[in-house]
C-alpha cells in the first residue's frame, strides 16, 4: 500500500515538470537579480539591439515530448525569467521555431542582455 502511494506521488511530480518546457541557460556574466515585477525588454528576430547592451548570456526553451504549455507568449515570458536571474532586462530572440509536424510547441533561442537606460 505504501509503495503504491509513493509510486503515484513520483509519478504525480515527474507529469507536473514533464508538462513544462526544457530551458537551459549560460550565463557569462550576472548581475544582482531583477524583481519580478521589473520590464523585461524582448527584441524579435529582424529588431537591432542597442550599440549598449551587454550580452550575459544565452538561453534555449525547448519541447520536452510532453509539454503542454509551450505556446509563443509562455516561452518567452519562461526566456524574461531567465533574464531576471542574471539581472538582465532584455532578451534577443535569436531563433524561432514554430510549431510543426514533430513538435506542438514554440522553441526559441535568445540572448540574455543587459541595456543601460
């Protein structure tokens, strides 16, 4: 009985994070943490960043095979987190791949920065 218990509880916990995309992050450099409430600035693909902005790193969002909630706007909000953490306040999308035949989800690449106002 008890290991039944156990089993479904693990269970339980790998489907709650299986249902979330993978993200993987360098940093190169970072900063104090942003709070969540601080604007993270997103440039897409054909935007130029400032001549000022400071890379600090990389982050890539993919699908993990059963992930649900991986349309455009959580993956990028999931690539603001990460900016956070390294105390940047703009990420560059520098890959975009939407959804297709093998995989429901948006996946992206971005540059973690950090720009002076």
């Amino acid at each position: 009985m008890f290991k039944a218990k156990y089993l479904i509880a693990v269970f339980g916990l790998f489907l709650m994070g299986a249902c979330n995309p993978k993200i993987n992050s360098a940093f190169v450099k970072q900063y104090d943490t942003l709070e969540y409430s601080e604007d993270v600035v997103v440039f897409e693909l054909k935007d130029k960043i400032p001549e000022n902005a400071e890379i600090l790193g990389l982050v890539t969002i993919r699908d993990t095979g059963f992930t649900v909630k991986c349309n455009y706007e959580t993956v990028v909000n999931e690539a603001k987190l990460e900016a956070r953490k390294a105390g940047g306040n703009a990420i560059k999308i520098t890959m975009h791949k939407k959804p297709n035949f093998w995989s429901t989800c948006h996946r992206i690449d971005a540059s973690i920065l950090k720009i002076d106002n």
